[in-house]
C-alpha cells in the first residue's frame, strides 16, 4: 500500500550538540548466551560479534560438558573449544557455574544441591577456575548457579529453595574460585524472581561475606518493569557502606508470546515473528530504558540460537523434564530471541548493538515530547548521533521526525541515515547496515533535516565533520 507522507503525524525532536549531559557508555549493555549446548560459538558469529567490541559477555557452563568424568579425572575436551570461540570475540567472560558432575551427583534430582564430597566439589571449581582464569586468561567474573529458585525450569540442574541455602552454596562455591584467582570478581544470586535479591545480599552482609557483583534475570515486554526493577536494587544496594556491589541483569528479553505457560505457545514460534522489526525496536527501547538507571551491566539473552540434544542432558536431567523445557522451547518452538539465528544469519536486533556501539562518548542534550519516540543524540570522535526508537508497547504510529540541530560547529558534513525496519536494510555477507540516505550537507550552527520513521522501526543519523 503507498504510503501518505504528507498525512502522517509529525514530531521535533531538539539536539544541542554542546550540551554535554554525562557519559554514553552503550558498551555496559551486552549479551549473554549458554544452557543449550556445547557447541563453539560459529566464526560467523564470533566475527560479527568482535564488530561490536563487547567488554563483558556472560555465558552459561552446563554440564554437558561433562569436565569431571570421574574421581580425580578432569576432561577439558568439550570447553576449551568453547571458551576460546567466546575469547576471540575480544570480551572478557563471565561464567555461571552450573555443573554437577554424576559422581558428586549420582541422583538426578535438581532439588539435591550439596555434592556428596564438598572437598572434591571445591576442588573441581579450583581446577575450573585456574583453567579459564589463570592458564587461560578469560574468565574474569564468576557467577554462582543460574536461576537457582526454579531449577530445570531455567535450564539448571540445581533447585534452591531459599536465600539461606543459595548463600551456603554461594560461599562452598566461591571459596574455591577466589583461592585460585584472587582478582576475580564474584557474585549472585542470579534468580529467575528479582524479590530474592535483597534477602542475599542482607546474609551477605551478615555474615561478611564478599560480593562483588549482585545478579538477576527477567523476561519481561513492558520497559517500565525494567526501570522500577533496577531502581529498587539500585536503592538497596546505596545502603551498603564502603564499595558498592556492581548491579546487573545478566539474562533479560521481551515477554514470551503467548505466555510460555499457554498451550498455544507453540502456535506462534515462527522464523518470520523473528525478522519483524518491532523486535528491534523493543529491544533499542529497553536499553535506552536501563541507561537512565543505575544498572552497571545488561546481557541480552541471548546472542546465537542453538538446537538442544537431548543425550547431552541425559545424565543430569529426567527425561521428562528434559523434553518439556529443554526439547520444547528450543527445537519443536524456539524463542528465536537470538542475535543471530541458528545458521548465523543475523536478526534485526544485532544491529541495535551494532548502532549503539558506534555512536560516540559523550551524551548530549535531546527533546522529544512525545512518549512513544525515544531518542538519545551523542557526539564523539568528531560526529554527531541520533538514535531514534519508534515504539509503543500497545500499538505504535507511523510518523514524520524533524530533527533540530544547534551548536553544530559550522562546516561541511556527510549526512547519513540508516534504519531498522520490516525492509531489512543490511548485507548478511558482511553483518553491516545500509544507508538509507547518504549526502554531504554545509550547515550552520543550526541545521534541520526531516526522516521518516515507521512504527517499530530503529532509526540512527549521524552528522560527521569533513575536511575543508
């Protein structure tokens, strides 16, 4: 259907490129990515995610991949290929443990949490983490049990009914990992429900003990969650004297659709759900979202989706229970939440990541009334950004955006524009946009330019100084 442009509403949006409100520091919002396989990250995926200069990535250590076999015998066969598929990528890594080696173990039951041998149990986290954070210098942070207040429903081997008895594995845990790498940092819970949080970290304050980071998940759509959540464990965590424990959501997303309890789930898990642009656009507006709170880290769950094998979870999960949650939300219906689908071909949500990490350092002022855009404008490196979100939680609009500029520093520039929406404007090849709109502009200390912005859409324009 052609499109009316003319009959479209219309919005300003105001940049003062002078107005320097505070650091842009896009880089602390990241991705995660774990607990469905133990297959290497592809070099597709490793490459076009080095684009992206990630500084921290969390990842999931299961086990399947199986490092302790045996009494005294350790098998690092199946993880150094993965590890060092995550190191190429140039971040640094942070580990959730969720290995629970049979011998330890020998019952499949994720309510049993305590290994039959705490001493052996120390010594196989020694040995993990003198691997992958002294031999190999990878793992910098490390995370205690993923989800551990509802077990295999989180794709963890390890049901902890209460915040008493998830301090005690935190402690048996990290005494280990501290003996072998001192400059680690440390931390949990990591819970599926945020409410545990400030139970944690009061024992942690009771009892002393040391925690450098405090960590929780959430799947949820609407943005404003995300705000209120981070804000009241931001507020807990001001109350701690001396340093204060770095803050993260180490596995978020939009809600699942339909909710993942509906029979119906499996109706909607189509590959073209995960090329719509509104994808994009939700994920561009909760960033933007946590950036004004006082989060330290987020990681988008998650980077590549995987294809679960049910004989890797043979041994640590029922059947039953391995068929229902692994089996189902991963290959009969896929979340398809991925940065990249399961053959690398990118999603329009790794290029919200690609954006925002191109934009620049410094914050600058920018004013839009309306509600349903977002916009963050940012100056570095001798160009101008504005990121621009078009989204409505309930039903978004398409519209016509102007863009005020003032205290540009007069010259010639090369205007350019580029977008995220349902057209797909990228090449696969090489994991890059395309612009829409590319010209060369003399401006004055002002300068206005109109876009067109679909709903759901991402768009990014940027105004980069020329030589004379």
């Amino acid at each position: 259907m052609k499109k009316n442009f003319i009959q479209m509403p219309r919005t300003e949006v105001h940049i003062d490129a002078q107005a320097v409100t505070g650091p842009f520091e896009a880089w602390r919002h990241s991705v995660g990515q774990g607990g469905v396989n133990s297959q290497p990250l592809p070099e597709k995926v490793v490459t076009a995610t080095n684009k992206l200069q990630p500084r921290l990535i969390r990842i999931f250590l299961q086990e399947y991949f199986n490092i302790y076999p045996d009494h005294d015998h350790f098998n690092w066969d199946k993880l150094d290929p993965y590890m060092e598929s995550f190191a190429r990528t140039g971040a640094n890594i942070l580990a959730t443990i969720n290995i629970k080696p049979p011998v330890l173990y020998p019952q499949i039951d994720h309510t049993i949490w305590r290994p039959n041998s705490l001493n052996e149990w120390q010594k196989i986290i020694y040995q993990l983490v003198r691997r992958y954070s002294v031999e190999k210098p990878i793992v910098t942070y490390w995370e205690h049990v993923n989800e551990p207040d509802i077990g295999t429903w989180g794709g963890c081997p390890y049901c902890i009914p209460s915040v008493e008895e998830m301090h005690e594995f935190y402690v048996m845990t990290m005494h280990p990992v501290l003996e072998a790498f001192p400059q680690a940092k440390i931390g949990g819970p990591c819970p599926a429900d945020y409410r545990l949080v400030p139970g944690f970290i009061d024992l942690c304050l009771q009892n002393k003990t040391r925690l450098d980071f405090v960590s929780y998940h959430r799947y949820q759509s609407d943005p404003e969650a995300h705000r209120f959540i981070a804000n009241t464990l931001s507020q807990k965590l001001n109350l701690i004297p001396g340093n204060r424990p770095e803050l993260m959501i180490n596995e978020w997303n939009k809600d699942f659709e339909p909710p993942w309890s509906s029979t119906a789930y499996d109706a909607i898990s189509i590959e073209e759900i995960a090329m719509q642009s509104r994808r994009a656009a939700h994920t561009a507006k909760i960033i933007l979202t946590m950036m004004e709170t006082d989060l330290d880290w987020s990681f988008y769950f998650l980077l590549w989706d995987n294809c679960m094998h049910p004989q890797e979870f043979a041994h640590f999960f029922t059947p039953e229970d391995a068929r229902a949650i692994m089996y189902k939300h991963w290959n009969e219906a896929p979340h398809r939440f991925g940065l990249f689908s399961e053959q690398g071909q990118p999603r329009p949500q790794y290029f919200v990541y690609q954006m925002l990490s191109r934009m620049g350092e410094e914050r600058i002022s920018c004013i839009c009334q309306i509600p349903d855009l977002t916009p963050v404008a940012v100056r570095g490196g001798g160009k101008v950004s504005v990121l621009l979100v078009n989204f409505d939680l309930h039903s978004s609009r398409n519209m016509i955006i102007k863009l005020y500029f003032d205290h540009l520093s007069p010259g010639l520039k090369r205007l350019t524009s580029y977008r995220i929406d349902d057209a797909c404007h990228w090449s696969p090849e090489i994991m890059e946009l395309l612009p829409l709109e590319t010209r060369m502009v003399d401006t004055l200390p002002e300068f206005e330019y109109q876009f067109f912005s679909p709903a759901d859409s991402v768009l990014w324009v940027t105004l980069e100084d020329m030589p004379c």
